[in-house]
C-alpha cells in the first residue's frame, strides 16, 4: 500500500472515530438535558455548536460546590415560603417577586451563584431539568405582570411554577409540609386557628392547588415536520 493510501485510510479512520465519539455524545446530552437539548441546539443553530455549549454548562457546575440543605434550613425555608403564599392573597405580585427572591437565596445557600436569572436557568438544566420550564414560565409571567399584561390568575400560576422549582430545591421536599396556594382576594378568617404543618389541607385547599401545567417543548423533528 502507497504511502497516500495509508494517509487516506488514516484520516478516513479518524474521521469515523470523531463522527462516533460526537454520536456518543448527542445521545448522552439528549438523555440528560431532554427537550432542552433541542432548544439550545436550535438556539445555537446547530448540533455542535449546541452540545458544546451545554458540555459548558456542565463543567461549570460540576466547578460548583453544591450542597444539600440541612435539616434546620430546609424548615426555614419553608416557613418562609409560607408567609410567601400568605402574602399572595393581598399582593399577588409582590408574592411573585418574593418567591423568586426565595429560590434565589435556596440556590446561593446551595451553592449555586444565583445573581442572573439566565445563569440561574442554565444551571437548573444541568442539575434540576425538571424543574426548568417551571422556573421559565414564572420569569415569563412576571416579565408580563411589570408591563401590566398579567392577571391575577397568571400570577397565581407564576407562584405555582415557582413552588414546583422551590420544592425540588429543597432537596427532601416530603420531609416539610408546606400550605397550599390560595385564591387572591377577600378571605375567610380561619376561626379554627393555625393549621399545623402536620396536618391535611382541606378538601377546598386541595382543589386550589393544582400540579403546574408547562407547555411541552417540541422536538426539532416535529417542527421539521409541521414546517412541511
């Protein structure tokens, strides 16, 4: 075999190894990421281009020291988030403001730099991806609410969505009770007197508090698809 064979065979040869390991490496991304992996690559506007930058934001947080919360915090925490939704039947927006205060200060205790809202989401997705469409929708509606554009229902679902991002931030979300979120306005004064964190919310709590809806985040494929 000629030396220009050998050249070629060589080159071809590490062409298929990168073409495998980049294979190799979008399916471990898309396993972990999910529909974020398609955001960000259509962010990107490509697949290389993409993975690098969530391979970024990997690194980065595993330079982060992140802890879990202790037992003490997490029941501060919690109260806090109570006096939160307490707060919502008055000042629905303000209650908004606050519990995006609150993940903040979760995720700094956390270890997590929490200043930037964008870096806030990009390190959700590498560590609470499930929670990132939640933490989204929530900065969406309060964008809005600031331009006067959101409802008082809007702001309730924003502090829905901020609940969900909250509780799985706390790290063992079982091991503290936490109220339900109640209708803003005019309320009933609870002549029973304070509910004990152990104790079952009624029935007409349970039907306020509904698991927060996200819109599903679509697939490159399936938008190729309704394009044609």
């Amino acid at each position: 075999m000629s030396a220009a064979a050998i050249a070629i065979t060589v080159v071809v040869a590490v062409v298929v190894l990168v073409v495998a390991a980049m294979a190799v490496t979008r399916r471990r991304l898309q396993q972990r990421f999910g529909p974020e992996y398609d955001r960000v690559v259509g962010e990107k506007r490509g697949q290389f281009r993409g993975a690098a930058e969530l391979a970024r934001r990997e690194r980065r947080v595993q330079r982060l020291r992140i802890r879990p919360l202790t037992a003490s915090a997490r029941a501060e925490y919690a109260a806090e988030w109570r006096t939160v939704q307490e707060g919502f039947v008055d000042q629905p927006q303000h209650a908004v403001i606050e519990g995006q205060e609150l993940v903040a200060s979760v995720m700094k205790e956390r270890g997590y730099p929490a200043e930037d809202p964008g870096q806030i989401a990009a390190d959700l997705s590498v560590t609470h991806v499930a929670t990132l469409d939640h933490y989204r929708v929530a900065r969406q509606i309060s964008a809005d609410a600031e331009r006067g554009d959101a409802s008082t229902e809007d702001l309730r679902q924003a502090l829905i969505q901020l609940r969900a991002v909250f509780t799985e931030l706390l790290g063992k979300p079982d091991a503290v009770a936490l109220q339900e979120l109640p209708e803003a306005g005019p309320q009933v004064p609870n002549e029973t007197g304070p509910v004990s964190d152990d104790a079952e919310p009624p029935a007409l709590q349970e039907q306020l508090w509904r698991p927060a809806r996200v819109p599903q985040a679509r697939t490159s494929e399936e938008e190729q698809e309704e394009a044609q």
